[in-house]
C-alpha cells in the first residue's frame, strides 16, 4: 500500500478540482491533430498553431489532400514539423478513406494510426470518449516518480503502475494535475517545493 496515497489525491482534488484540456479543438479529429502537435511543444504555441490551421484545413479530407511542403510550414513553429506533417496527413488519410471520418476509441486501432503512440490514444481516449485513461508525460513521468507511484522510467511501464496504484475514476483526473503541477510548481529544473501543496508527502523535495 502506498503511504499517503489518498492524502495525495485529496489535495490535488482541493487544488486543482475542475481541471480540463488545455488544448484547444472543437471535433476529435482536431484534438488528434493538436495532440500530434504537442510533442515537443507547449499547448499554448499548439493553440496559436491550431488557430490558424482548422480555418484553413476544415474536415480530415482537406488534410489528407494537402500538400505536404505546405503543410509543413503551417505547423513550422511546433518543431520536428516534418515527422510531424507527414503524421498528421497520413493519418488524417486513414481517418477520412478507411475510418470514413469516424474516429476509433480502441487503444489498439487509435495506435494503428500514423504518429499516434499510447500517449496520443489516451489523450483520445480521456477526452473525446470519457474512458479512464492514464497519459503519461514528461510531467506525470516525473512526478509520479518523485511522488512514490513509481519507480519506472518507461512511460508504458509508468502507465501500468498508475493503472494498478490509482483508483480508475482519478486516472483522468491524474494525468491533468500532474502537468499542472508540473508546469506551475514541481518543474523538472528547480523544483519550487517551497510552495509545493505536497511537499510534505514527496520523496524528492529539494533541500
């Protein structure tokens, strides 16, 4: 049994309670897109991306059609655009001619999909079809194992031990307070464990 487990929880309840996607999409294949994007990338620079591009690019057809070198400068400011591009047609091209824009819920057909790895299907999962899930970022990675959830350092791994430590109905809840905290307070470099809600139940506050 992990040691303050449900203190933990409650405290991230209290403070982060109605947390949602900071990423900005209207229809699931908007979200995919948006996420394909945010590797490497923060959500706000994806927003400002996003913005301009489901204006232009309206259904999953216009993007399967589109011309790759073109689309590559549209998203240029996300980084690793070309992968990124490339992805994103293919699976927009696999979302509208095989899928007939309908966009799958099942880990395993959602991962079939061109640049779509666990993490992308989870964000899927988590936002368009409410399944408990677990996305595990840099943040969650790093947390989680500062927190005591885990030892691991694989995120295939990370998830399945937050699937065996976390209540399923806070899996959804974790991913979003974790890259909260993670952004705001418990960052990767200097940590502001001074001001951190859980400090008191963290193994790797700094002295």
């Amino acid at each position: 049994m992990l040691k303050y487990k449900k203190e933990i929880l409650r405290e991230l309840d209290v403070h982060y309670p109605d947390i949602g996607c900071t990423l900005d999409y209207e229809t699931p294949w908007q979200l995919l897109v948006a996420t394909i994007l945010s590797a490497q990338c923060t959500d706000a620079r994806v927003n400002i991306i996003t913005k301009e591009l489901f204006a232009k690019y309206q259904t999953p057809e216009s993007i399967a059609m589109a011309d790759i070198s073109e689309f590559e400068q549209d998203i240029k400011s996300a980084g690793f655009y070309h992968n990124k591009a490339k992805n994103i047609i293919a699976a927009m091209r696999v979302l509208h001619f095989e899928l007939k824009d309908e966009m799958p819920s099942g880990l395993k057909e959602l991962t079939s999909l061109p640049g779509v790895g666990r993490k992308t299907a989870n964000v899927i999962r988590s936002h368009i079809f409410n399944e408990p899930s677990i996305v595990v970022d840099t943040h969650v990675k790093r947390i989680s194992n500062r927190l005591g959830f885990t030892k691991e350092t694989d995120p295939e791994k990370v998830e399945l031990d937050l699937m065996k430590k976390l209540p399923k109905e806070h899996w959804i809840r974790w991913n979003l307070q974790l890259i909260t905290l993670g952004r705001e307070i418990c960052r990767a470099q200097r940590p502001a464990c001074e001001i951190c809600f859980l400090k008191d139940y963290c193994k790797g506050v700094s002295k």
